[in-house]
C-alpha cells in the first residue's frame, strides 16, 4: 500500500470519487467511535474510504465500508476487523435533520473526510445526490478549463 502525504497535516484520508460521483448539498461534521488499534492506524494513514457510506438506523448513524487496515505490531489479544461497522457521533438535533434530508428521493448519506481535530478523530459526512454522466463530463471540462487558464496566465506571464 503506498502511502500518499495528505494535503493537510490534519487530513487522514479523503474521499475524492464522493465529490466526482455526487452534488454535495450540505455538510456535517461527526465524531467517529473507534478502537485502540484503529486510531493507531490512523495515525500511520492506513485507511481507504472509497466504498464507504454512512447509513441510519434506531435513530444512530453508522459508517459502513470504511476500510481501516490493522498494522503488523497490533496487539496479538486482539482480532483486528478492518472493516467494522463504526457509529458516528451527532447530536440529536442533527441526526433528525439528517433523517428528514435523507428521506427526499435521490438524496443519500456519504462520508468525504477524516482528518484530526483536538486530538479527536471527525468525519465529514455530506448530502448528496447522483450526478448523471453528462454532469460529471461537464465537470472535467471546468476543471480542464481552469488548470489549462493558469497554465496560460504562468507562460505569459512578464
């Protein structure tokens, strides 16, 4: 597994097809229940988020998919499920928004971040819906637009 240095140093991992994939629509910030050995990991950046998304159930929300590899020195008493499913921390208030904005068709729950906050380990979930592929092909062009703008303004620049 290469290990990727994250944009800032209190990014764990980022989910970059969630914002390829999906029209964020809101954003909300919760605290992740871990284990030992899974925040351990963390601090070493061994974890995926690819496939992960979060869902609702008896009013808790929980993150699902969220592949967190267990490092060869774990502890051996332990056995290690790297891909556990791990509850979300959020107030009531939020959860119930949640759960009104979730219930809207088309609409889905899925996590974009983890990174460091205090010493505490936060998940940046988000709302959001499916692009169509003519929403994702307009998107490359923007961004090919805008890399190939400041590629043209650095050369002429004087």
């Amino acid at each position: 597994m290469s290990k990727k240095k994250p944009t800032s140093p209190n990014q764990i991992a980022k989910n970059k097809k969630a914002r390829f994939d999906y029209h964020i629509e809101e954003t909300f910030e919760a605290g992740l229940q871990l284990l030992g050995w899974e925040v351990k990991s963390l601090r070493e950046g061994r974890v995926q988020m690819t496939e992960s998304y979060v869902t609702v159930k008896n009013d808790e929300v929980y993150l699902f998919g969220c592949h967190i590899i267990p490092l060869t020195s774990a502890s051996t008493h332990v056995n290690a499920d790297y891909l556990r499913t791990r509850k979300l921390l959020l107030n009531r208030r939020e959860i119930s928004k949640l759960i009104g904005l979730k219930e809207r068709d088309g609409y889905t729950i899925i996590p974009l971040s983890l990174y460091w906050k205090r010493g505490k380990v936060k998940c940046e979930i988000g709302i959001a819906k499916g692009k169509k592929s003519y929403d994702k092909r307009a998107d490359q062009k923007q961004k090919d637009w805008q890399r190939d703008k400041a590629r043209m303004m650095k050369t002429h620049k004087v």
